[in-house]
C-alpha cells in the first residue's frame, strides 16, 4: 500500500512496527492472493480463540495475552502479534 497511500501507511508502519521507514522495507514476495484464501478458515479461528480467551480472563481486546500463534500461521505471526497485542 505505501506506493498508493504513503503518508498513511508510512504512520501505520511506524505506530505498529517500526520508527524506521517502511519505505526502506524490502518488498517480500507472498503467495498468490488465491492462495491466501486457504487461511482464511484457520485465522478466523485464530482470532476467535484469542477473544474467547481474553474474554474469559475479564480482558479486553487491547490487552496483552500469551497465545502461542499456529506454525501454519507462521507468515502472519508480525501481523497476529501487533492486531492482538500477543506476548
């Protein structure tokens, strides 16, 4: 996206991720987006979990929790830990 929208991907990355530019950032190449419906299933389900399990410990969604992310998940692990502040 920081081709098309820098100035508010540029805050997003640096809110998120990092003081450095993602402009700098490598470009990784990722699967296909038809091969990334496959996890569709599995994320949500994920993300499920994370809320059901801050919800039965009296916590709310921008707490921190320790969840261990799934190995199948492993290319979304930067992303799942910074949406659900995860330990």
């Amino acid at each position: 996206m920081a081709p098309i929208t820098p100035l508010i991907t540029e805050h997003l990355w640096q809110k998120l991720y990092s003081q450095e530019s993602i402009h700098k950032e490598e470009q990784v190449k990722r699967e296909s987006p038809k091969d990334m419906r496959s996890y569709t299933k599995e994320i949500i389900e994920f993300n499920s979990k994370v809320w059901n399990e801050k919800k039965s410990k009296g916590l709310s969604l921008k707490d921190s929790i320790a969840i261990s992310i799934p190995s199948s998940l492993e290319i979304f692990k930067k992303d799942l830990r910074a949406m659900h502040n995860l330990k």
